[in-house]
C-alpha cells in the first residue's frame, strides 16, 4: 500500500513527532553500533574509539526565522551550538565545518555580518573552522540562508557522560534561566513591541563544562534543553533511563521578561528552545558543589537544583507546582514555535 503520510513542520520540534521519524525512516535504514549507542545514550555526538583516545562527532543545521534576533543571528547560533553538543559529551570542542545554503537575492551585507559573527564565535569557544561548502538556490527556497555543522572534539579518557549512569537519587541541576532563546526569536519575527526586552541565552557552553567536570567525576549525564526545552529534554531522560524525574516549579529559573510574555501568550516556558542553557544530573553528594561552581561563572550566574531522580512513576517527569500540587510533564508532541534554531 502506497504511504500517504507527509511531513510536518513538529517533525522538526524535538518533540514525539522527531523520535518517530527518526526511528521509523533513519534508524530503520542507517542503524548500526555507533549510532544506535548515540540515540539510545541520549547523547548529541557519537563517541569515535580509537588507538589513543577518543573523539566526540556531531553535525546539526540551522533554518532559525529570522536571520537575526535580539543576542544573536543564524551564525552565532551554529557555531554555538555545534560547539555545545560537544561540549555535554565532557569534549574539547576542536574543530567545525560550515555548509550554506543561500538564497538568491541575499544582500552580500547581510552575509559578511553572519559569516564575522561565526568568526567571533568560533573564536570564543577556541575552535577552528576548517573546510566547508556553498550552495546557491532560486529566490524564495531558502528563507534568506540554512547553515550546516559539524564539529569534533577531544574526550578526556576520564569523562563517561550517558544516561545509563543515571541513579535514584541523582539531583537535576539546571544552568540558568529558560526560554529566553525561543522567546527573543518570537519577539523578533512577530515584532512584539514588549517593554521588557529578551535577549537570546546563545552562547558557547565548554568554559561553564570545563569548570563543572573539574570540581566532580560523579556527573552522570548532561544535555542542553534546545528544541522542545526542558520538557523534552527530561522526558528523554526518564524515557531512556527506566526512572522518573520531579522538579519543582519554585527552583526552576524563567526571567521576568519571558515569564510576562509566555503567560500574556499562552506559552508554557518548560517547552520552550534555549541556545545557552545545560541540565546535568549529579550524584547528590557532589550535586551542591556542581552548583556552586557553576553559580561562579557568568553563564551559571542562575544555577539552581531544580529536582531529582526518583524510582516512580517510572518514565514520568513530574511538577511539583507553586500551589504544592503535583502534574505530569509531558513530551511534546510538536514545537510551540517553530523554526528557532
């Protein structure tokens, strides 16, 4: 029987939508040892054995609409978050590729202020673009431009980050406030005249890592909250580990800025993208000294403890709210915003 169904735009959101793809189309055809441990590790690069060491690899594209945001643009945003994706593996970040896929019609300005905001990146996180590509397609196929990564980093041979080391017990650490990515993206491509200005969180997360992995080796896991945001990113968690997680509103950081414009719209900020921003899961009697070592950098000003694992429900993450009642937080079946990285 012919296949009728098409994709949708939530296939891209991180969310149920996304593991279904992936599952049913990629895995089914690519699957192998490497990648099948990349997913069901929850890891955002595959870990490369070889004689000598090991190397960390991760690609990812940006499509993010508008080019440009309050704290960031399409280029700033790639660089991070390549840089980012290895850097939650416990990797130096090394070296990056770049494709762009640009769109006939972009003034050359506008690409030369991209292309020296990913050289200023690259810079900060201390990576070197080394090969890359270019495309050209018709006037109105590429929403201005699409950005391709990929990036590889060294591992430390004593660093072992994966959601099988997870325990009952094991305290969830969050690095600061949330949605303030999603929220600046939409301020910008709907032109939201809000009197609170919020800035995209982009930033390269390996400094903020570096300091976290030097002060414990009882880091068990970490992953940084992007598409579908800490709602996802903690459904993935249980889902993979056999556990559940509860958290609870009151520790959970949200600026004034996005928590004022998420309710004014209907938004809920747990679902929300972030460009800046890593949850770890800590052993509990090193989980106060991850955070006050991360509450010392500037991209930890805000690190809370948010919650814990615990031994159910099993595959839940649950909320304890401000009013001391209890919901479940579901993944995400598609992306509140779409399009924002």
């Amino acid at each position: 029987m012919k296949e009728t169904r098409k994709i949708l735009l939530a296939h891209g959101s991180g969310g149920k939508l996304s593991e279904e793809l992936i599952r049913e189309v990629f895995l089914a055809e690519f699957g192998n040892d490497t990648l099948n441990d990349t997913l069901s590790g929850l890891t955002d690069a595959a870990i490369l054995e070889f004689k000598g060491g090991s190397l960390a690899f991760t690609t990812d594209s940006y499509v993010v609409n508008p080019l440009f945001f309050p704290g960031g643009n399409i280029g700033k945003l790639s660089v991070c978050g390549t840089v980012n994706d290895l850097a939650v593996m416990g990797a130096k970040p090394l070296f990056l590729t770049c494709g762009f896929i640009i769109e006939e019609g972009l003034d050359y300005s506008v690409l030369r202020r991209i292309v020296k905001s990913m050289r200023k990146a690259a810079e900060t996180a201390g990576v070197t673009i080394v090969a890359g590509d270019t495309k050209v397609v018709e006037k109105g196929s590429a929403d201005g431009l699409f950005i391709n990564t990929a990036g590889i980093g060294r591992v430390d041979k004593e660093v072992c980050l994966s959601v099988r080391n997870i325990r009952i017990g094991d305290k969830i650490i969050l690095s600061g406030t949330i949605g303030d990515h999603g929220m600046a993206v939409l301020g910008k491509r709907e032109n939201l005249d809000f009197q609170a200005e919020i800035n995209s969180d982009c930033a390269p997360l390996h400094d903020l890592i570096t300091q976290a992995l030097k002060v414990s080796r009882k880091i068990r896991f970490m992953r940084d909250p992007t598409r579908g945001g800490l709602a996802a990113t903690l459904n993935e968690v249980v889902r993979e580990s056999g556990w559940g997680i509860l958290i609870e509103e009151a520790k959970i950081p949200v600026s004034e800025g996005v928590k004022s414009l998420t309710e004014l719209l209907g938004f809920d900020s747990l679902y929300i993208a972030n460009e800046g921003k890593v949850v770890l899961v800590v052993a509990p009697e090193d989980a106060e000294r991850v955070n006050k070592e991360m509450r010392g950098h500037p991209l930890g000003k805000n690190s809370r403890i948010i919650g814990e694992i615990i031994a159910a429900p099993k595959g839940k993450v649950g909320l304890r709210t401000l009013v001391g009642g209890t919901r479940i937080v579901d993944m995400p079946v598609g992306e509140q915003l779409p399009r924002i990285c």
